[in-house]
C-alpha cells in the first residue's frame, strides 16, 4: 500500500503562507503515515533511495522532474526529513503545480522506492472580459499579465479581481462586481490542452455625491470650504463642466486642499479632524466633514539669513509679503519655490537663474506672538556653477549643428535655470522631435570645482508630410498633391549618398504643391532657411507660384480654355530675431511680386478682360512666440503678429489725374459698347500698378486653466486701404469670411478667413471686404500627445464680421457662432479635423439663423 508522506494542495494555500504551511503539514502527514503503516518507517533511520518515478497530471518529462529535485538513486535520506522537504518548497516556489505530494511506494531494509506525485496548473488559452468597453479590456488584459500559456493560479484570479475592482472604484464606480471564471479550451480531437478565462465585470451605477455637511467652521462658509474640493462635488443638474462622483483618492486630495485653502486664508493650524461617509444606497453616498480651523495668524518679521548675492531688499521684491498681511503659507511656499510654474518669478529661481544650481532655501518659524509669526528664511546659497560638458543624444536624422545652434546652455557660461527651460521650448518648437519627451539629464555636479555636465535626450519624429486629396468643389473635380520636408538639407541635393530616400538634417523647410481642376491648375515652391550662413538665426525665405484659370460657366459647367488668366508670382524674404524687448520678438521684411495677365477674361471683377496688373509689395512685421515647448498643443504663451504690406505710391509719383479719370467713368454708360471698353481703359489704367497698403494683427493666448485643459483665447483684426482714393482700392488682397479658411486657390491675392458655423466665404460680398475682425475662445483638451499621432477634443464660440470702409465698421455687429471639433496631428500628414459650428446670425443677405455646418480642417493649425 502506497503511503503519502507529503501532501500540499495550491488552492488552500496564499503565495505568502505556503512555505510554513508546507513545513507543518509535512510533518503532521508523515507521523501520520508512519503510524498507518505499523512503524514500518523509522524516522530515525537513514533510508537509501533505491528508485524515484512522477505521476499524476503533468506534461513535463520525468527526467526533467527527477533532475530538477536533485535526487538520484543511491541518496541516503530521513523519511520524513529535511531534504524531502527542501524539494517540496522547491517546487512549489516555481507556482507551476496545483498538488505536490511524495509516496512511499515500497521498503526493503534501508531501501526505499519514492513515487513523487504533481499535478500541473492549467495553462490560458484565450482571455474574454465582458460588460466595458474594448479600449477598457486591452488595458485590463495588459496590465494583469493575462497571456496565452500564463499559468491560472489562485493568486493569478485574486489580483485580477482586486485590480479590476480597485480600477473602477477609483473611477467612481463603488459596486463594481467581478465574475472570474475558467473552462476548458479542447483542441480538434476533444483533449483539454488549456483553459480559457472569462471576466464578468458589472461596473454599476457611479456613486454620487448626494450631499456634503461640513461641521466645526465658522471663519469659512460651507460653500468656501466646498468650493475648495476640486474632485469631489455635490449633485447638480446645472453644473456640466464638473460631474458629481466619489472617489477615495479625489476625496482623499480634496481634504488636503481644504486645508490649502484654510492656510491661504491664514488659519495655520486647521485640520479635518473627523470625516464620514454615509452610503445611503447604491448610487448615493453622503459625505461629513468636522474641521477644526485654530487662530487666524498674521505675518510678522521676516528676516533673510545667510544671503550675500543679493540684498535684503532684493529678496523681499521678489518675496512680495509685507508685515501684517494674513499668513498665507501656500503663497510663502510659491514665492520660494513654485513646483507648479518652473519658470516662476521665486526666489530659488532667482538664484538658480544665476548659478547657485545648488542653493537651498527654508522658511522657518522663530517666534509666534499672539496672532502674529515671525519668520527667518535661511538660505545657503553654496556655489556657482558653470556648464562644462553640454551634450545632445538621440538625434539619427538631425545634424548637430542644427540643434546645437538653438542650445541656450553653453559650456563655459554660469547655469541658469530658465536657459534650460528655454532650449526645451527651442528644441520642441523645431518640429524634429517629441515635444513630450524632452528631457534635460544632469550626468555630473561638481560642487567642489562648480561644474555641471548636462545632456539633453531628444526623441526623432517625422519631419516630412504629405497632402495627397481629392474632393469635389468649385463645380468641379479638384485634387492636390503637396510635399513639404521639413528638415530638409539643401547642400546635400547633389550628393546620391545623402537620399534616404531624401536629403535630410539641415534644418530647411523644402514645400512643393500643385493643384488641378478642369478649369485651374496652380503650382508653387518655397524654400525656408532659419540660419543664413548658419551663425545667426537670420531666416530667409522664397517661394515662387504660378496658376492658370480658365473662364468657367458654373450654370452650365462649360470651360472656355480661349478665355484665361495668368497669376505668376514670386517673393523673397528676410526675418531677424531681435534681442529687444526681449529675444521671443521677430522683426521680418519681405518683397513680393505677382504679374496679373488677363486674356478675353471679361468677369464681374475684371472690366478690362484683355490686360494685365502688376503687385509689387514690400511686407513689413513684427511677432513674438513665446508658447510653450509643443508648437502643436501649446499649453501656456502667447503668440501675436503685427504686419504691413505696402506698395508704392504710384498716384504721387506720376502725373496721370486719377479724379477726372473716375469722374469720367462715373458717367459712362457701361451697358454700352463704347462705354463699356472706356471703362476698361480706366480700370485697365487704374489697377495697371497696384497701389494699397494692408495692416492686419493677430494675436492669440493659451491659459492652463487645470493640468492639459488649456483655453485658446484669438483676437484679428485686417484693413485694406488705398493712398489715393480716387484710383481706389484694388479689387485684388481683399479677405472673404466664412466657412473652414481653406481656400481652393487664390486667385486674386484674397485671404480666406475662418468663421466657423458659416458656409465657406459666405459673410463677404462676391468681390470681398475692405476690413475684418474676428474674436474667438477655444477650450482643448488632449486624448494623446504620443509621437506617431496627437489628438486632442475642442468646443469653441466665435465671432467675426466683414465690412466695407471704416465707415460701415462695427466691432460689435458680429456673426456669431459655437461648436465642437477634434484634431489630430500625424507627422507625414499634418493637422487634420473635423469641426461641427453652429451659426447664431443669417449669412449675408439672409433672414434666418445659418443653423449647422460640417467643416474638414486640412493642414492648418486653427
């Protein structure tokens, strides 16, 4: 009869337990067997092994088994004893068994025949989690291990279970229920080879706060103290922005900003010294809180201790807290250190900005007189420090040069804090590389010499993109093939080596473009360099264009290619970055040519249908760029623009007399042969040169208003304008307002402003507007910011309107619209989304309000 001398079974068994409970058990069993078999073992006696098989349920080799345990025949052991033991926590401790024992199968004299008997856990086949949303189940499936041939442990369902119910309690949901069961997986033939998991999860309704009973206050109101709980809120059916639901982390962060709050109101020594929650059913909880709120304190002196770089006075600007103000110590923190704002105007930036990487400021309490709480803010500045070794890794596409051109940390220069900051924001505006990723590692601090080595790691991205589209539009087919390398290496054009598959890591920007219809086609090319000559960032620019459009009948869809009009047009521009007022400003110079030619092209716009035009301009601005690091969702800065495009003042440098020119065509009767070709004479005469000048400005904020929620707040303003007004302005640059700002072509130099919520154009007469100003807020909020794609949601209300001559203009008498959009930015295609507007007003020379529009957004950022 064959006796079991150990015996320990998985199921019973927690990870943690196992190994005492194996000992005990171990020795329980084996007195039991010995007494079983009539004294037949004798513990005190040393057995020899004479043979060792494996039974039971296991796809292991034998040998492999028996090797594993390290005993081979010939062994001299105590039955029961430690080595027998040894090997059974042994295999268990590989939590690949379900059931270890050891048989005694037959003894002859000192010999012994050992049978060790397992049983292998099962292995997964296939995870199926039911009742959430698939986005949920990748995440559950990835964050438990759950893979094909993972063994299914005890422990293996315990924390899965716990995680899941964890996961969706801190989303809210406090009676989530988790089902984990397994079946059989069978193969062909009907032979269990695995077993398959399945998850039930029944998340319940999200518990909500039904009410929030604050107790012990009496310097704060309820709705202060509520006021201060960012994460956990009452019910209310108004309130859209912030839903009611509980959470322990959000009510556990929220206790710790009631007291922020009570602090920043100068009671020091508040505290929650009870709090309650009542759960009043399933979808309700009440929640009580019993603070106690102490004195209101002051501050008194504040001394400076240890301080020889700066004066007291220095600090105390910067410091900004005078004697007898209430003690605020959530603002004393921020005006020493602000974790919040690295570039913060404290007082370890200043010092940090300065040098003294190492500096270590303290408040400290010195004395408390009644109401009032002196402090000694002792800092120990340490040294300076310089940069010694200044190193970038991670760039396989960029050249060096090209990025180390924009580093404001050189070595030899003294630290400086907001120079880091500021190469970050630098490094991410190029567009090369993952903004999000950016980082600046500090590889040596030598305080003894003052030395630091700092490395800047930089992840690569896609530079280059792609505008491959076709749609239907302007009574016709149109489509577009555009290429625009974005780090692009001119020098390297002639060299075969260099394309892979094409030139790259120099830093221009290389854009080619052309579009077609049956009735136009248009082509253009521009190239951008950031650093002429590669010592200043002194940018040029060029580009060059020319466009053919053909006399099209939309009635009856007719082209007559007799009948066209030529635009070819070029410029060459210069942009200096300026080191005052400070070095975010740029001041750009750019000179433009464009040669109308019109042949049989008689239209509403044009009057003289054989004739030409010609555009010379010379463009004039000023900008500043101070947004933050990712140039495609910037979180804080600003970004405006002021420019003006003027030509010369043809009218006052000739002698043509322009008054009796429009005299004379105000009398001619245009319905005529003869009158209608003087009319073109004049025109002709009259728009030979343009003569113009356009002023336009554009400015745009972006606040953080809570972590990534940023609002986009736009302002623009344009005006067109002619010296003389007898020759008038020119019926070319003029801005048409409306729709998605993608204009199919441009014609005649117009600019296509967006308004969304209209129809495309639909807010300017046919020949466009003289002025225009558009106002709009824009609230963002990101899915992902990760290289390959970011996407972030927006909601939007805007409004703009158009106008002709100061005289008509009206700031207020705007065309309003709201909506909601998505974006997402992919390197090889550029930004593209989707924007649903809905407009309040008519569209021009409507009565009712436009209602919906669907705008596709292409390759622009707003």
């Amino acid at each position: 009869m064959e006796k079991r001398v150990s015996n320990f079974k998985i199921s019973l068994l927690s990870h943690t337990s196992k190994t005492l409970y194996c000992i005990f058990l171990f020795t329980i069993l084996s007195v039991f067997s010995i007494s079983a078999q009539d004294n037949e073992l004798d513990k005190n006696k040393r057995y020899t092994i004479n043979s060792i098989s494996v039974t039971g349920e296991q796809t292991f080799n034998e040998q492999t088994v028996i090797a594993f345990t390290g005993l081979k025949e010939g062994d001299q052991i105590y039955v029961p004893g430690e080595k027998l033991s040894d090997v059974t926590k042994k295999l268990w401790e590989q939590n690949l068994f379900s059931d270890i024992a050891f048989y005694v199968t037959n003894i002859d004299g000192n010999l012994i025949d050992l049978e060790l008997y397992i049983v292998e856990l099962p292995k997964m086949y296939d995870v199926t989690v039911e009742g959430i949303r698939k986005g949920k189940k990748k995440e559950i499936i990835k964050d438990n291990g759950l893979k094909r041939g993972v063994k299914i442990t005890k422990n293996l369902l315990t924390t899965t279970k716990n995680y899941i119910t964890n996961k969706f309690k801190k989303e809210g949901f406090f009676n989530t229920k988790v089902i984990i069961s397994t079946r059989p997986h069978l193969d062909s033939t009907g032979t269990e080879i695995a077993q398959d998991m399945i998850i039930n999860i029944d998340k319940g309704e999200r518990v909500k706060v039904s009410s929030i009973n604050i107790e012990g206050n009496e310097q704060l109101s309820d709705k202060k103290v509520r006021s201060a709980m960012k994460n956990t809120k009452r019910k209310n059916p108004l309130r859209f922005y912030k839903r009611s639901k509980y959470t322990e982390e959000g009510f556990t962060e929220d206790k710790a900003n009631i007291i922020k709050k009570y602090k920043t109101n100068g009671f020091r020594d508040a505290r929650i010294i009870n709090d309650t929650l009542i759960i009043k059913d399933e979808k309700n909880v009440a929640l009580n809180i019993e603070v106690e709120e102490g004195n209101k304190y002051y501050f008194g002196n504040i001394d400076f201790i240890g301080n020889s770089k700066y004066t007291d006075g220095q600090l105390r600007q910067i410091l900004g807290i005078q004697k007898g103000e209430t003690y605020n110590g959530t603002l004393l923190q921020e005006r020493i250190a602000d974790d919040s704002d690295p570039d913060a105007a404290d007082l370890t930036n200043l010092y940090q900005n300065n040098g003294y990487l190492a500096v270590q400021i303290n408040p400290v309490e010195v004395a408390v007189r009644n109401d009032t709480i002196d402090f000694e803010i002792r800092i120990i500045e340490r040294n300076e420090f310089f940069f010694d070794h200044v190193t970038v890794i991670g760039n396989t596409k960029t050249n060096d040069h090209v990025i180390y051109r924009e580093l404001r940390t050189k070595p030899g220069q003294k630290y400086s804090k907001r120079n880091v900051i500021r190469t970050l924001r630098e490094l991410g505006q190029l567009g090369y590389f993952d903004p999000e990723q950016l980082t600046p590692n500090f590889k040596k601090v030598d305080e003894a010499n003052g030395l630091v080595d700092l490395e800047y790691s930089v992840i690569e991205k896609g530079a280059s993109q792609i505008e491959l589209q076709g749609g239907y539009g302007g009574g016709g087919f149109v489509g577009t093939l555009g290429l625009s390398f974005n780090n692009f290496s001119l020098r390297n054009i002639f060299n075969k080596e260099a394309y892979k598959p094409l030139p790259m890591g120099d830093g221009q920007k290389l854009s080619l473009r052309a579009q077609a219809s049956s009735f136009y086609q248009t082509y253009s090319l521009s190239l951008v360099e950031p650093w002429l000559g590669g010592k200043k960032p002194i940018q040029f620019s060029t580009s060059f264009s020319h466009t053919v459009q053909y006399l099209y009948d939309f009635i009856n869809r007719d082209v007559d290619r007799t009948r066209r009009f030529l635009i070819t047009g070029g410029s060459v521009g210069f942009a200096k970055r300026l080191k005052w007022p400070d070095d975010y400003f740029q001041f750009s110079q750019a000179v433009s040519f464009q040669h109308y030619n019109l042949k049989n092209y008689n239209t509403g716009l044009f009057t003289f249908g054989d004739g030409y035009s010609n555009n010379l301009a010379y463009t004039i601005g000023l900008s500043r760029n101070s947004t933050s690091a990712n140039p495609i969702y910037p979180r804080s800065g600003s970004d405006f623009s002021l420019s003006a495009k003027l030509t010369p003042p043809y009218s006052a440098l000739g002698s043509t007399d322009y008054t009796a020119l429009i005299e004379e065509r105000s009398m001619l009767d245009a319905s005529t042969v003869d009158g209608s070709e003087r009319i073109a004479e004049i025109d002709q005469e009259r728009f030979k040169w343009l003569e113009y000048y356009k002023v336009k400005f554009k400015g745009t904020w972006y606040t953080s208003l809570y972590k990534d929620l940023v609002l986009r707040t736009n302002a623009e303003f344009g005006f067109l304008g002619a010296y003389n007004q007898d020759r008038g302005v020119p019926p070319f640059e003029r801005f048409f307002v409306g729709g998605d700002g993608l204009g199919s072509f441009s014609l005649d130099g117009r600019e296509v402003i967006q308004l969304r919520g209209y129809p495309n154009q639909s807010l300017s007469n046919n020949d466009g507007n003289t002025i225009y100003n558009k106002f709009s807020l824009e609230l963002r909020y990101p899915v992902t910011l990760k290289q390959l794609a970011s996407i972030y949601v927006l909601t939007f209300i805007e409004g703009g309107g158009a106008y002709d001559g100061f005289r008509n203009y009206n700031p207020f008498s705007l065309n309003r619209s709201a909506g909601a959009g998505i974006r997402i930015f992919m390197p090889a295609f550029g930004l593209l989304g989707i924007d649903f507007g809905y407009g309040f007003d008519p569209i021009l020379n409507g009565t009712e309000r436009n209602g919906w529009e669907t705008h596709f957004i292409i390759g622009q950022q707003f």
